[in-house]
C-alpha cells in the first residue's frame, strides 16, 4: 500500500510518524510532578509540593497554544497581549524594512551588473559592510535615531539589503551577452532593455536574493526585539522567559518557525512564478 502513494504523500506519512514519535518520546521523557498525598510531611513543609520550573510535555504546549490561539488578538495592557499581536508587530517592522531594503538593492543591483565600472566602485564597500553582524548596527541606531522602533526597522533594513543586492547584481550580470546584443541592434533604450530584456531573464535570481533576504529578516527581528523590548514576537519570548513560563516560550519558537516557513512558502510560490523559460 506504502509503494501505491506518490512521493509527495510518502513522504508526508513519514513527516507525521517521525513528528508523532517525537511527541511520544518528548512527553514519555518528562518527569511527571509528585501528586500531594505522595509527599512525605517534611516535604510539604518545605514547599516540595510547589511546581518545579522544568521543560513542559507536548501536552502543555499543545494546551497552551490552543489557549493563545483561540484568542490571539486580546489586548490586556503593556505587558499582555495576544500572540497574534505580538507576531502582527513584527511582521510590520520586517516587511518595512525589507521593502526599504529592496527598494535601494534591487536598482543598485541593476546598475552594478550592467557596468564594470559600477562594480569595482562598489565592491570593496560592500565586502566591508556585509560581514557585519546587523545587531552590532543596533547601539548605533539606538543612539542617532533615539527611537527603538525605527532601530529595530533600521536593523531589518541592513540585513536585507544584502542578498537582494548581490543577487540582483550577479543575476544582471550573467544574463546572456547575445539577448543585449539583439537589443541593441533593435536600437532599445538603456531603460526598455532593462526592463523587457534583462530583468526577466535574472528576475529568478533576483527573487532568490529576495527569499534569502525574508529569512534572515525573520531571524534577526526576533533578537532585535528582545534588546528593544515593548512588542513583538522577539519581546514576547524574552518576556516569558523573565516570567520563566517555558511552556509560552516553547509555544512562541514553534510560531516563530510556522511564521518563518509561511514567508519561506510564499516567496517559493514567486520564484516558480517567474521562472524563466528561454
């Protein structure tokens, strides 16, 4: 029956015994608590009874996500508000940034690609800048904008920018010789090339760029929003954690990841979209 399935379906059998096999074996590895007729007088006397701080079983974490879940958008004060605010938060100041960042990558990309001039002019900025941690951005920011939202905005910024530009500029330059050359002979403006000859042809290397770029905002914002704290996912793990709530911090990494995979899927979509046939 198993050889009867497609790939695609045996191969989502196998993801779901291997999750429920891991559950199994996470929740049979944790110690249950001490019910309260188990203890010895002295132990109730000495708070032995109280609940040990400890990794919580899947079966917490399940209950608590079906909690937050089911009401995600509750706005309780400063300090309490629901999952899916705190993730709407960060999903804004990563798509800021990441839109600002594409808007300066992806022409300065083009124009890196298109002149060797350009290129070398550039290069050694870029081979300085890139390497940098964009948190190590985040004391600077801090300080020159004196605003902890844009910061955090600023941080996504530094770290998109980079593999939108590299890509789009590698894609630019490797677009085959012979297409400009047909275009120059049909006498097609600088701009009309770009734009109806070159970008098509590295639109699928400009959009992985674009998919790198996603995660790695993703990523970042997360720490970023524990150092500025107030809102966000980033902000909502750290605050948990001080609260030493594990099972609200192992229920927000599993929504950091269902987030980040959701972004990931989304721009696979666009990638095969447009996928150039030559």
């Amino acid at each position: 029956m198993f050889d009867n399935l497609s790939v695609n379906q045996r191969a989502a059998v196998l993801s779901v015994v291997m999750l429920v096999v891991g559950l199994l074996i996470w929740e049979a590895a944790i110690p249950a608590q001490k019910a309260a007729a188990e203890l010895t007088e002295y132990e109730r006397l000495t708070g032995g009874g109280a609940p040990k701080a400890g990794v919580p079983p899947p079966s917490q974490v399940i209950a608590k996500a079906w909690e937050q879940l089911s009401n995600p958008f509750y706005d309780a004060g400063p300090n309490d508000k629901g999952i899916g605010i705190q993730i709407g938060y960060s999903i804004y100041r990563v798509l800021t940034g990441y839109i600002m960042a594409a808007l300066i990558a992806i022409p300065l990309g083009f124009l890196i690609g298109m002149s060797q001039v350009a290129y070398k002019a550039f290069n050694p900025f870029i081979q300085v800048l890139r390497p940098i941690s964009p948190l190590a951005w985040m004391p600077l920011a801090l300080f020159i904008i004196q605003d902890s939202e844009a910061s955090a905005i600023f941080v996504i910024f530094i770290c998109s920018i980079w593999p939108m530009l590299l890509n789009t500029a590698f894609g630019v330059a490797n677009v085959r010789q012979d297409w400009v050359n047909v275009a120059r002979t049909h006498e097609l403006g600088y701009l009309k090339t770009a734009f109806t000859v070159i970008l098509p042809a590295a639109a699928p290397t400009i959009v992985t760029g674009m998919r790198i770029s996603i995660g790695i905002a993703w990523l970042v914002i997360v720490a970023a929003e524990m150092l500025v704290g107030g809102t966000g996912i980033g902000y909502y793990v750290w605050n948990e954690w001080n609260n030493l709530d594990l099972t609200s911090v192992i229920f927000s990494i599993l929504m950091i990841g269902v987030v980040g995979m959701i972004l990931d899927l989304a721009f696979g979509a666009l990638q095969r979209a447009v996928a150039y046939v030559e």
